[in-house]
C-alpha cells in the first residue's frame, strides 16, 4: 500500500476549475499538499457548467496536475456545488400519530422522508436544514423524548435546477473521476469562516464573487436563507469596460483603484488614474462606475437580508468574503444602506491555520476561502491504495529515508522562506495602507483649503458688490428717488447674504481639516472672512437706514414737511 492519506476536493468557480488536497491536523489546522486551478471562463458561468466537454477537459488536466504534485494517483474527490440557481425554500411536514406516545428518533427520520418527497418543478433537493419541530402547540429544536399525537416538523430545503448536479456528474464521469461526496458551497464556507458567536447570535454572510453574490443568513446556530445573487465583481469590470478600456486594464483599475464607496470632497475634478501609459480617467468617474454597480449588489443584499425575515435580528452583522470584498471601502458602502448602525466584518482569510509552502496560495484575499472550506468537510482518505509494483532493498530503503528527509528539510526551508515573504509583504502592506491613508488626508485638507480660499473670495466680492450699492444708495438721495434707495438696498441685502453663505461654507469645510498646518492657514483666511462678513452686515444695515430715510423725504408728507419748514423759514 502507498500509505498516504489526503482529501481532495474540487471547486467549480465561474473564473476557474480550482482543485486542492490536503489534511487536517490535529490542532486543527489544515496542511495543504498541493493546490492548482484552471481557467473556466470558456465552460462555466455564475457557477452553472455549460460546456461539458471543456469543463471535463479542465477537470482532468486539474487533477493531473495535483497527482504531479502529490506524486502519488488520486482515488477520488469531492465536489462543492454553488451557482446562480442554488437557493433555500421554506418548507413544513405535518404527521398524525396513530396515538399520543414519547416521539423518537423513527418518527422525526419519517418526517424529514416525507419532506424530502416534496417535488419542486425543475429542481433538485441537494440538502435540507431543519429548522424546528412543533408538538402540542410548542416548539423544540429536538422532539426526542416529548410526549405527543402529532408532529410538525419546518425545514429548509437547498434546491438548485435539475440540470445542475447531472451536468456536474457527467463532466467527471466523462474525466473518469470517482466523487466521494457533494457539499453545498456556502454552507462549507459558512463553517470556516464564521465564529460561533457570529452563527449564534445572528449574521448575513456574503459571498462576493466573481459572477455571482451568495447571500447566507444564520440565527442560532441554523441556516435560515440562502439566494445566489447573478451579480458579481466581474460586473464593476465589465462597467468600466464601457469606457473602451479593454478587460485586463479594467480589471486592474478596479481592484488598484475602485472605491466602493467615495466620501464626498475625496475626489476632485482634476484626479485622474492611468489606464495604461498613454491614457488615464477620472478617479471620480471610475469610483461612481464602482460605487454604483456596488450600490446594487448591496441593495439586492439587503432585500434578501429583508425576505429571510430576521432583518433587525442580526446583531452580529455582515461577513463578507471572496475576491470582491477586496474592494476599498466596501464596509462603509454596507452602511450607506442601512440607516442604523450595521456591524461590517471582511472575512479575508479562514478561521483555521493553513499552511503551505506557496505563499501566494495563503494570500489573505478571501479568493480561496470556499476551495479551504470544501478541502476541510472533506473526511474520506482520496488517496489511490494500488499494491507496488516491486519490493524495495534495504538500500534502496535508505535512500529512499534519506531523500525523504531532505525532502523534510527543503520544505521546512521554504515554509520558513515564505513565511518571511509574507511577514514582508505584510509589512510592505501596511506602509502602502499608512501612505495611501496620508495622501487621502492630504487630498482632503487641500480641498478643504482650497474651498476656505474660494469662499474669501466670494466675500470679498460680496463687500464690493456692497459698497457699490452704498454709491448707488447716495445718489438715490441726491436724486431724491425712493425707488433708486430700495434697489441699491436689495442689491446690498443680496450681497450680503451671498457673503454669510460663504462663511458657512468656509466654516464647513474647517471641520473637515484634520492637518494643523493647514489649520493654521484657515484659521488666518477665516478670521478675515469673518471680520469681512461683520464689515458687510453694518454696511448693508446702514444702506437699509438710508433707503428709509430717502424714502420718508421722497412721501407726500415728508414733502409736505419741507414746504412748511421753507415757509417757516421765510
């Protein structure tokens, strides 16, 4: 016999055929053996295989690759199932006893029989979540040992199209691999990468992906809703291809620069991003491009979150992974939905350690969370027991110790190699994340700068426009005009409020400086706006006096007042 023992297991993804084998330690962690993909673009989309013989085709170099890896054949594997049709119906059984007696374990099995007998047109029943039982107008989680005549029983039934699991077993019957067993995608996923606390006390996981969004609700520990969303990351790249940008640029522009969500001021009409090294766009227009297809994907979350029914009952919050939570600012765009406070978690990686001597395998970008979640439930050994051909010497034995020892040490070598590239890459990580943080607060207190600047000169241009009016008001006297005075008052009091507008926005955009040198500099700018905008209100107020006092001169009775006080005179 070969002695080894690995679980494979095989995700069918809407970019890539991912396949990946490994164990589970003790500690609970998973040691990985070997890992490869291959691209699906051309035979699988939003999860749902559409071209068998390619996809088989994908699925036999897959496997050729890890039994190069593993140096060693593979017996069998299992498979994750996912896909834009995957989704959960609620579903309830009721069963009359022939007499009032202690439930067992029998009649709850009978019950879920009878449930899975349920038919749905055109789909298949994959799994089914028990969700509570009903006895005598009480409801328990487990109905063993309650005494009753009738049992009720409420499940959750995983249901995805017919054409779903056949065109999964006829590409790997057609590649002539064994499966060991199916697992349910999101499930699995739920398991490694949600916390206990998170399951129990309530949370939405969101499966943001390249094709498609699963959207997997849990309370107490239970699955409650589960919907594929046929909207993915590879949808923000498609928007910004309508910009002529090819995909592999989109693609980049996307995952260097995309913001999910934009603070207003961030982005002003002079950023731009490069396209490539001829051509660059606006940051603004490529964040409203990101922010708006994100805005829907969001929304379509959250009206699933709504129709499981445990909207407000969720206190743990969202957890959201896959390649699409990469994007910047994707928390606060999960926010911007709800008008409540929403607790937001990027689940970037697994909760168990994982080790591998490939670090790129372990970067921690939510990309190969579903692929370690399926290598995970995995139980059976998948490695081939073929009998050896020929019987080894002792020589031949301890060559083949010392080679394995070697081996041993190479790997040690290059685990500890990686590990320091990535402890680097980390580092590196975090500088890059404190300069970009620097440059954004720069960005923003130069804007906010810029805008204190604009609004003293719109002051400034008000006090003009003010003092103009005081000429204006002092020839309305000299003309002895009523209706010159009240012009040259309006066009003073619309000055003057052009004026105090500019102040409130100046004095907005203070609260968004966080630098103190540039505070200083404001400070400075705004006390002349102030001082300016005081100057205005006595000025306009004496013009308003003025205009009353030519208006009471010019009225009958105050022309009538000066004749008299003429012919006193005389």
């Amino acid at each position: 016999m070969t002695g080894k023992e690995f679980i494979v297991a095989i995700e069918l993804g809407s970019s890539k055929i991912a396949g990946i084998a490994g164990k589970k330690n003790n500690d609970g962690s998973i040691q990985v053996l070997a890992y490869t993909s291959e691209d699906a673009s051309d035979c699988i989309r939003k999860g749902l295989i559409y071209n068998i013989n390619k996809t088989a085709m994908g699925l036999t170099a897959v496997v050729s690759e890890l039994e190069e890896q593993l140096k060693c054949k593979i017996a069998k594997v299992y498979v994750g199932i996912g896909g834009q049709s995957l989704r959960s119906i609620k579903n309830f059984v009721v069963d009359q006893l022939d007499a009032e007696r202690v439930i067992s374990k029998e009649n709850v099995q009978h019950l879920m029989d009878i449930n899975r007998q349920t038919r749905y047109k055109d789909l298949d029943i994959l799994d089914v979540v028990p969700q509570e039982y009903k006895v005598k107008n009480s409801i328990h989680t487990d109905p063993v040992g309650v005494l009753g005549s009738q049992l009720e029983g409420h499940f959750l039934n995983i249901v995805a199209r017919t054409s779903v699991k056949r065109n999964i077993m006829t590409c790997f019957e057609q590649a002539e691999i064994e499966i060991a067993g199916f697992f349910i995608s999101p499930m699995a996923l739920a398991d490694i990468v949600l916390t206990d606390i998170e399951r129990r006390s309530g949370c939405v996981l969101v499966d943001f992906g390249y094709d498609t969004t699963t959207v997997a609700v849990y309370k107490n520990r239970v699955l409650r809703h589960l919907v594929v969303i046929p909207l993915g990351s590879n949808n923000i790249t498609k928007d910004i291809c309508s910009l002529q940008i090819e995909d592999s640029e989109a693609e980049t522009l996307k995952c260097k620069y995309g913001s999910a969500f934009t603070m207003p001021g961030v982005n002003t009409d002079d950023d731009e991003y490069p396209v490539n090294d001829t051509r660059k766009i606006k940051a603004k227009l490529l964040n409203e491009i990101v922010a708006a297809r994100v805005e829907e994907i969001v929304a379509n979350v959250q009206r699933q979150i709504a129709l499981s029914g445990y909207e407000n009952k969720l206190p743990a919050g969202i957890i959201v992974t896959g390649g699409g939570s990469n994007l910047r600012n994707l928390q606060d765009a999960f926010k911007q939905q709800k008008s409540d406070y929403v607790k937001v978690r990027i689940a970037n990686f697994v909760i168990p350690d994982v080790k591998y001597i490939d670090s790129t395998v372990l970067e921690q970008d939510g990309r190969r969370n579903t692929i370690f979640a399926l290598l995970a439930m995995g139980k059976e050994n998948c490695a081939s027991q073929e009998k050896e051909t020929s019987t080894l010497d002792m020589f031949e034995q301890q060559q083949e110790e010392e080679a394995r020892r070697r081996e041993a040490e190479e790997r040690e070598r290059l685990e500890k190699e990686a590990a320091a590239k990535a402890k680097a890459q980390e580092e590196a990580k975090r500088a890059k994340e404190a300069k970009e943080k620097a440059e954004l607060e720069n960005q923003i207190n130069n804007n906010a700068k810029k805008d204190i600047d604009a609004a003293a000169a719109n002051v400034a241009n008000a006090l003009k426009r003010i003092e103009d009016a005081k000429k204006k008001v002092k020839e309305a006297e000299t003309n002895k005009s009523g209706k010159e005075a009240q012009q040259a008052s309006q066009m003073a009091d619309n000055a003057l409020k052009d004026a105090l507008d500019a102040k409130r926005q100046a004095a907005d955009s203070m609260a968004r400086i966080t630098d103190e040198a540039f505070l200083k500099d404001a400070r400075t700018v705004f006390a002349d706006i102030e001082a300016k905008c005081k100057e205005a209100e006595e000025l306009a107020k004496a013009i308003r006096d003025k205009k009353d006092e030519v208006k009471r001169q010019n009225s009958f009775f105050g022309r009538l007042r000066s004749v008299g006080e003429t012919i006193l005179e005389d």
